[in-house]
C-alpha cells in the first residue's frame, strides 16, 4: 500500500481501500475500450449460448415461474441469471494467476446496472466498468494463494469484489462507499468444489451469485450501508478464514501493470480451461499423426504432462455426463486426438463411447516445468507411444487464447457468433456490431433479450 495515500474519508486504511484508488487511478486508454469490448461481446455470447442447455433452460424456467413481470426491475436478480448463463458452456474467459473467470461475474453486473430504466451510462463508462472490476477480481485472485484453490471456486470467492468494483464506478461512488462496497461484497464470498463429486449445477450458481451479490453492494453502499474495511487482511476477514497461504502484498502489487483484463485468456474449446493446454498439444500430435497416416488403434499410450491443479481437478478417466467430460483430461485429449475439431459435440454421447477407449490408455502426471510453472502459465505436454515403438510428442508452455498466444479478432468475432447462433440467435451480425461500438462515445447498450 502506498505509503503516502490517504485514507478513505472516516475509514481507516486497508487493502480494499489501497485497491480502490490503484483502479481508479489506472490509465483507460483506446485500446483498452477496445479490448473490453471483445471481453463483453465474449461474455455476452457465452450468456445467450448457455440458454441452450440444461441448466440454462432450467434457469430459465425459474426466471419465468418466479420473477415473470418483473424482469426489468431488479438489476441484481438480472445480474444473477446473465452471470449463470454465462458460466455453463464453459466457453467463457480465465485469468491465469488468479484463476478467476472475471467476466461471468463482471460484464453481468455492469450490464444489468446500465441497462436498468433510467441508467444513463454511454459505452466507454460501461467498458471502464468493466476493466475496473476485472482488475478488482483478478487482483484479489492473485493473493488468495494456492490453498484456497483446493475447497475454494476462485471466481465465486474473488468474484465478488469484482462485481462490486464495477457498480462502484457505475453509480458513481466516493472511496469510503466503494470501501463499504467491497466489504459487504467480501463478507458474502462463497462458493466450494464440492459439487464436482456428482456433476452438480452448483457452478453456474456460483458466477450468478458472485455477480448480484456484488453489485447489491454497491447499491446498498450508495445509500449509506456500511461494511468493513479490513474485510481481506482483518483478524476475521476473508483472508484469514479461507487461504491458509495467502499473499496480501499481490492485491496492490505491480501497480503499473497492464489492465489485468488484456491479461485475461479467451477459450477457443468448451471444456474447463485446465484440459485447454493438453488439449493444444494433442491437436499437434494428431496432424502429425495423420500426415505418418497412423490411427488410433495403433496408439500404445499416451502420456499427458501437467500441472498438479489440472489433475485435481480434472481427473476423470470415463467421464459419464457431457459435464463431466469437460472437465475429463483423459477424454479431451482423447478427442483432440481423434478429431479435427473439439467443439459442443467432442463432448456428447457420441463422442465419449468413441473416445473411451483411447481414454483409458491417457495416463497423468503432474511434472516439471509446468508444475513449477502454474499458476503464472498453464502449459502441458503429450506424447504417444505408437506400436511400431516411435514416441511423438507436442509441448506447450501455454495454450491458443493465451495472452502469448491470443485468438485474433475475427477468430473471437466467429467464437461469439457461433455461440449466439447455439443460443438462439439466428442473425447475430447486428448484436456482434453494437458490443464492439460500444468502445465509442455516445454508444449505448444493444437491447438483450435473454428470456
């Protein structure tokens, strides 16, 4: 914490307190809008693509039965079903170091607060809003330690903050409101891994409760209600009760960095994003194994190196449930093996019969570099040990939607496209064209129309 800053007005310092001017205080420049604005179109992609599922449609069916007639009244309740909708395809983005997917949470809350009747907020105020509460998530991802990772779904537990932080800047808060804000956004982080025991919905529930309960923060914070200060560093706080190794010192650390948003990896396959580097090498694997006209019966074994938090996560020899398989490493690299494409149908029926076999031979190991190298870069590596005795093998210090390896943006333009057209929508060139112009003063926010 700056040593010089003042405290919040009536507060005493804090970290929250030093995050709220470090954000504030960080240049927005045009790139930056632009960038944001890809990151909004990717999460609103991801909202409309993931009404066509089963909990999407189940969402649905509640927001209907619960809430109809009053869709356009509670910004945190449409918060809360754009936040869980965006969450389900596993298509959406992830902050590496933090291992937050910040824009479930975020671009909800931002856009359920600009959208609301009598919101006057143009583009650039909303994509500023946007960058603010990335760096706000992101920032306390990075300091909830590797510990916390094991029990705790990051973007639930961080989400919070980020949520907060951009109703801050949307409703036009002082510091000691925002401080309030993050507090009461803390107190309410939640959100455990016991769900992936038997495929629950739990997940989805996770980023719609990060992105309302956030955002109610603020609100509240607007018309007075306190919250603590010391809500992560405090004897009590999230800190101390949730991440036995954490990192304080990262909340404010490196403050001249770039926008942790233009940090932030874009998802080019839907499955959990620890498969995505094993999924890369084994992509390379199977061209060249088509070039050699090898198949895969003459596949011996396959091993997958990775980082130890993709194994505890995603260990799943014969995954059962299309769920399931995207968070299998077994089944993903399986499939990028055997198929040219790992798209919604590498992960159905179908395609976990075809892959099983060639799933149970995918062994896993949690190894060097890219176990020291995690959560600073997710890499992996594959090799097949063929019959005739060559072993071929693909490595990957990290995978395609990296920051070092971005998706450009006509590729991220078709992502969105073709999760709208999964959503629902079956002309979304307009929809695709006002997100990105949002970038420009005087913009204002498509229509969305999610039920």
């Amino acid at each position: 914490m700056s040593k010089t800053a003042k405290p919040a007005e009536n507060l005493p310092d804090s970290l929250t307190a030093g995050l709220t001017r470090l954000v504030r205080q960080k240049p927005v420049g045009p790139r930056d809008l632009d960038m944001a604005a890809l990151f909004v179109l990717d999460a609103v992609a991801n909202i409309l693509g993931g009404r066509n599922s089963e909990p999407g449609r189940t969402l649905l069916a509640w927001w209907n039965e619960a809430l109809s007639g009053n869709s356009g009244a509670d910004a945190g309740r449409w918060a809360f079903l754009m936040g869980a909708l965006c969450h389900i395809l596993e298509t959406d983005d992830l902050h590496r170091t933090s291992v937050v997917h910040p824009g479930c949470v975020v671009v909800p809350a931002a856009w359920a607060l600009t959208a609301r009747p009598g919101a006057a907020a143009e583009g650039p105020a909303f994509l500023t809003a946007v960058l603010h509460g990335f760096e706000a998530a992101t920032r306390v991802g990075m300091a909830v330690g590797a510990a916390h990772y094991k029990i705790w779904h990051n973007t639930a537990t961080c989400g919070p903050f980020g949520s907060a932080m951009a109703g801050a800047h949307l409703l036009g808060l002082s510091e000691a409101q925002t401080v309030h804000a993050l507090g009461n956004a803390g107190s309410q982080s939640s959100g455990l891994w016991q769900f992936l025991e038997t495929g629950a919905m739990t997940k989805h529930l996770h980023a719609g409760h990060a992105a309302e309960v956030g955002l109610r923060a603020a609100e509240l914070a607007k018309v007075g209600f306190t919250g603590p200060p010391k809500i992560l560093e405090g004897e009590k706080g999230f800190f101390r009760a949730a991440c036995p190794d954490a990192k304080p010192g990262a909340v404010l650390a490196d403050a001249g960095a770039p926008w942790q948003l233009t940090l932030t990896s874009i998802k080019p396959w839907p499955s959990c994003r620890h498969t995505h580097p094993a999924i890369d090498a084994a992509g390379g694997l199977r061209a060249r194994l088509k070039a050699a006209g090898a198949a895969a019966e003459d596949i011996v074994k396959v091993e997958a190196d990775v980082y130890q938090a993709a194994i505890d996560v995603c260990d799943r020899p014969s995954p059962d449930t299309d769920y399931d398989a995207k968070f299998s490493l077994q089944h993903a690299v399986a499939v990028a093996l055997l198929r040219d494409k790992v798209d919604f149908e590498a992960f159905g029926p179908e395609e976990r019969d075809h892959a099983r076999a060639l799933a149970a031979r995918v062994e896993l190991r949690a190894a060097q570099p890219y176990d020291g190298a995690y959560p600073i870069s997710w890499g992996s590596a594959v090799r097949v040990h063929l019959k005739s005795g060559e072993v071929l093998e693909e490595t990957r210090k990290s995978a395609k939607g990296d920051p070092e390896a971005p998706l450009e943006r006509d590729e991220m333009i078709e992502k969105a496209a073709m999760l709208m057209r999964h959503g629902g929508i079956a002309e979304p060139d307009r929809l695709i064209e006002d997100i990105l112009a949002l970038a420009q003063p005087g913009s204002a926010l498509p229509v969305l129309d999610i039920v």
